[in-house]
C-alpha cells in the first residue's frame, strides 16, 4: 500500500509534465515558423522520433511480427487520417496563436473521438457523451464568433479538422492488433509516410539544408514529443485513467500560458469563457470514469 501512495502523486506529475510538453509544441512551431511547411516539418520530425524510439524497441525486444493481412486496414486508415491532422495544425497555430488554437484543436478531438468511436466501434453515444458535444459545440462557438474578424475562418477551421482528424487517428489506433510499443512505431511511420505524400502534393519547397537555428528548434519539437508520449503513458500506468484523462487537460491551459508568456498573444474574454466551457466539455466523460473508481488516483486495479 505505501507504494501505491506514492505512485499515486508521481504518476500526477508525470501526466501534468506531459501537458506541459505536449502544450510546447505550440512553441516549436512558432519559432520554426515558416522555414519548413507544415507537412516537411511533421515528416522530418516523425523521422527524428522512430530515429530514438526504434532503437529502443530493438534493445528492449519489442517488436513483434507485422501481420499485414490482419492489420494492413488499420493501417491505411491511420495513413488517411494523419494525411489532415499537421499541416493544418501547423498552420493553424502560425495564423490563429498557440491558445485559440490548443482550444480548438482539443475541441475537434474531443467530438471526433466520440464520432468515430460510435461509427468505428459501435460505442454508445450515452448522455454524459451527448452533454460534451453540446458544451464543446457551444465552447467552440464562442471562440470561433470574435476570433474569426481578426484571425479569419481558415486557421480556426484548419485546427478543428485537425482535431477531428488526431481523433480519428486514435480510434483506430485502438484496433490495431499491437501492443503499445509497436502501435506507437508504426503511429510514428504512418505519420512519416503521410507527411511525405501531403508535403509532396502540394509542393512544399525543400528547407535549406546549411545551418539554421530552425533545425535546433525540430530537434527539440522531436525529443519534446518522446518525452510527452512517454511521461503521458508512464503516468497513465500510475493513476486511474479518469484522473490522468483531467489532468491531462492542462495542455490547453499551459497553451493558453505558453502563447501569453512567450508570444504576447491576447485573448478576449468571450473567448476565455470558450475555452473554459471546452475544458468542462472534455473533462465530463473523464470525471465520470473517475468517479467510478470513487474518487481516487490509483488505478482500479491497485485497489
């Protein structure tokens, strides 16, 4: 038991440390700005993360065998599904700031993940599932009605079909017949192959290859995202689920943060009450898988 209390506030912390990586992509791609387009900048960087996680995978024998004639489905989806979910984002976050987009963007996520879980895996759309489409409906209403005067309707738009598109992402990531090692490898390539056809398609030009800072900034956006993804899933082993899914709801919080500290970004306050009512919105389904385990942070089978 004394080992599971302590479990209990370090798996917290290690889903809030997440939220702050995970939030700091924002960061990243500000200060890349234009010098790669958003699908080469996904692409290198998607690269960059197999570059570290194969390797480890190969040491800790975590690979398993790729069964395609059972998994070749999923994997196309994934490819699909990741062909919307960078290149608008990125460029969301470079026209509309690091806050209205996290907000939006968590928005898309949270119906998408509803949608394609009735569509895909037959999940119930139960009341609590309907309450937070409302609220997130009605949360992104508020941010979208002041911000597209000035911010104009394409970034707000491109960060929800991103949104709705990492949603997609991940319910069928859910199917896929992996454990999470292998899942998370091939979430990775799929990205890169994605990235590589959409940067391709639309002709994004080719970054200059001599010394820029910009290469600093996608080396670090890459091992940022190692160290969300593996903060994120260590914590989840930790502390029930619910708990970590509204903790982890501190990445639109810490966005709102990184785009006022670090890029002087305002936001109004109808659109703060937006984002407000996107948190609540997200948070209901995790509150009500929280309170199923009666309020703790353990996971229901540590109890």
């Amino acid at each position: 038991m004394p080992v599971r209390k302590l479990n209990a506030p370090l798996g917290a912390s290690l889903i809030v440390l997440s939220s702050v990586f995970y939030a700091s992509y924002g960061i990243w791609t500000r200060l890349m700005g234009n010098f790669f387009g958003g699908y080469t900048a996904s692409a290198l960087r998607s690269i960059l993360v197999l570059c570290i996680l194969l390797p480890i995978a190969i040491a800790y024998k975590r690979l398993e065998p790729l069964n395609w004639r059972r998994n070749w489905r999923y994997l196309a989806g994934m490819i699909l599904a990741s062909l919307l979910v960078w290149g608008p984002l990125y460029y969301a976050i470079l026209h509309a700031g690091i806050g209205i987009t996290s907000a939006v963007n968590y928005t898309g996520i949270v119906i998408g993940m509803f949608i394609f879980g009735w569509l895909l895996n037959k999940e119930r759309f139960t009341k609590d599932k309907w309450i937070s489409c409302l609220l997130g409906i009605v949360g992104l209403f508020l941010i979208f009605t002041p911000s597209i005067s000035h911010l104009g309707l394409l970034p707000l738009t491109a960060a929800a079909v991103s949104g709705l598109s990492i949603a997609g992402n991940n319910v069928i990531a859910k199917k896929i017949n992996y454990k999470a090692a292998q899942a998370t490898i091939f979430l990775w390539v799929t990205s890169v192959i994605a990235n590589v056809f959409m940067a391709t398609a639309v002709a994004e030009p080719h970054p200059a290859t001599s010394w820029h800072i910009q290469w600093l900034y996608l080396l670090i956006f890459a091992l940022a995202s190692v160290v969300a993804s593996w903060t994120f899933i260590a914590g989840v082993k930790l502390i029930d689920a619910g708990a970590a899914g509204i903790l982890g709801l501190l990445e639109i919080v810490f966005g709102v943060l990184f785009g006022v500290m670090f890029f002087h970004e305002r936001i109004s306050g109808i659109v703060s009450l937006g984002i407000a009512i996107v948190i609540a919105a997200a948070a209901i389904p995790y509150v009500e898988d929280y309170n199923a385990t009666r309020g703790t942070l353990e996971p229901s089978n540590a109890q």
